[in-house]
C-alpha cells in the first residue's frame, strides 16, 4: 500500500490515516475540501517532503471528481489504495424534523461519491500493486440492526453505500481490485461526540491492517474495524 489517497484527509479519522501511512513509508495524496485550513496536514507535508500532497476535493461537486485522476496521476502514478473516507452526519434528526436537503447531502456525500469516486480512479487502481479500496460505512447502515428513526438521512446512506461497495466489488473484483465497506466503530472525531470509545488512530490501525490484508475472497464485505462481518 505505497501508493495512496484519503478523501476527508483534514481531520479525524482521515487524518489518522494519512499519518499512519505515511508512518509506513506511503506516498500520499491528502483530499479535502479546504487546504487552507489543513494546518496539520501542512506539518504532515512540511515533515514528509514530496511524499505527502494536499489536494483540495468537495466530495459533493461531480466536477472535482472527474478532475481527480489527473489529480492522482500526477502524485502517484498508479494507486494501491483507495479510502473513501469523506462524511456527512446531519445531527438532531427525528421523525417530524427531517429536512430534504438533508438527505441530498447525505446521498450525495455518504453514498454517491464513494461510488464515483472509485468508478473515476478505477484505471489508476488497476495499475496498482494489490490494489484495494476501503469505504468507510457504518453499523448505522445494517438494515437488520435498525431499531430507532434518528440519524435517518445518515443511517440510510450508509445502507446505500453499502449496496454501492457489493455491485462496485462484483464489478472491480475481475479486475483484481479489493473493496470492501468497513465500520469503523464509535470512533472519538468531531462527528462521533465526546461520548466515543475508540481514538482514531486505533480505528485507522485496525482499518488499515483489515484493508491490507483482504483477499478476493472478501470483496464486498461488510466488515467492523476489527474483522466482524456485520448483517446487512
């Protein structure tokens, strides 16, 4: 996994695991949607010379990602890992206060662009070394393990992700790429609250040792951080 890009790279999860990468000896391209304000990836850079590149993606404009290729051409040359890491919680959500612009967002940052996303550096990912793709779901997206209405625009476009990483997998697994969709678990970040119980960099560890060493044979999945298949 020496050839690497992170959407949602700014903080966070994300940012978990382009240190980690980087820990590992990878070239990274960091996306987010404002650069500018990514002082700790500027560190990250500053540390790690040309091995780190900060790109600015709003994971909600098609135009950007159809730009991403180049973007990812030009950093890396091929890809060996893909992590669709980018998210969306709207919060306070129950029945009755549900908006319509709240499920767009949702869909279209949670569940469509993972799937473009992968589809546009699909090329690059075929030039890779094992090449994987993770994308970040959660348990919130099970439909047998739903039990309450909150979170509702969240909840349900995590189980559309969950559908985009089967058909991506039947489709990408011929072409010896890995995706899998991965709970990351109740993770300590600005969208898990203070009331979470696992740090992200532990997250990232378990994430990124499930990625690396996923077989064909677990393309599809719909797996916790620490290797648990989850109920669709």
């Amino acid at each position: 996994m020496q050839r690497c890009l992170v959407t949602g790279a700014n903080r966070g999860l994300g940012l978990a695991f382009v240190t980690q990468l980087l820990e590992r000896g990878a070239r990274v391209l960091a996306c987010c949607r404002n650069p500018a304000q990514a002082h700790v990836l500027d560190a990250l850079a500053a540390a790690h010379g040309d091995r780190l590149a900060v790109h600015a993606l709003d994971v909600a404009d098609a135009a950007a990602i159809d730009a991403l290729p180049q973007a990812a051409a030009k950093h890396l040359q091929r890809l060996d890992l893909l992590i669709n890491n980018a998210g969306v919680l709207v919060s306070g959500e129950r029945f009755g206060n549900v908006m319509a612009e709240s499920l767009v967002e949702s869909f279209v940052v949670n569940a469509s662009a993972p799937l473009l996303i992968t589809q546009a550096l699909a090329p690059l990912l075929a030039l890779g070394n094992k090449p994987r793709a993770l994308c970040i779901t959660s348990q919130l997206g099970s439909i047998a393990q739903a039990t309450s209405f909150r979170t509702i625009s969240y909840a349900m476009s995590k189980a559309a992700l969950n559908m985009a990483v089967k058909r991506l997998a039947a489709e990408l697994t011929p072409r010896g790429i890995v995706v899998l969709a991965a709970h990351p678990g109740w993770v300590k970040t600005s969208m898990g609250g203070k009331g979470a119980t696992l740090a992200p960099a532990d997250s990232a560890h378990a994430l990124l040792n499930l990625i690396e060493h996923a077989q064909a044979s677990d393309a599809g999945k719909f797996l916790a951080y620490d290797g648990a298949e989850l109920p669709w």
